[in-house]
C-alpha cells in the first residue's frame, strides 16, 4: 500500500483482510488512481479504499479484463428536437 489513509477503521478492516484480499484492494485503489491521474481528475483515496474493501469483503472483486475494443466504447447520437429539424 504506498497510499495515505487516515481513516482508523477502514485501516483495522485493511489488516484484517488476508494477503491476497489486501492485494485485491490495493489492486482496485491503483486503478482508481491511474484512472484519475489519466483524466486529470483530483482522486478521492479514502472513499475508494473503503468501497473497495466493502467489495473484496462481499465477494464482488474482479480482477481487471482487457478491453474488447480498444478504441471508444460508447456512442451516443446528438438527440435533435423534432422542431429544430423542420426549421
């Protein structure tokens, strides 16, 4: 963990967690800061560690899939008013 947390309890969770869960959390929080210093977004440790831990704990952890299509994934058509087509 070469991250800050302040945060006491969610520290104790952490330590309770087995080595391999607390490679899970750790694996989640690093993808969630490599995604934020990616988009130049100003992360948010404590509350991701904390949901974090609540996954790996619940058994909803996945381990990271590579991508099916590289580029885009998402494509949303500009919606244009039925009035502003017959102007």
């Amino acid at each position: 963990m070469n991250y800050k947390i302040r945060d006491e309890l969610q520290l104790h969770r952490y330590q309770k967690l087995s080595s391999a869960q607390q490679s899970q959390v750790d694996q989640t929080v690093q993808r969630h800061l490599m995604a934020c210093a990616k988009l130049g977004v100003v992360s948010e440790t404590e509350a991701t560690f904390k949901e974090a831990i609540d996954m790996v704990t619940a058994g909803r952890w996945e381990p990271d899939r590579p991508l099916e299509k590289q580029e885009g994934r998402w494509h949303y058509d500009v919606y244009t008013a039925p009035l502003r087509e017959a102007a």
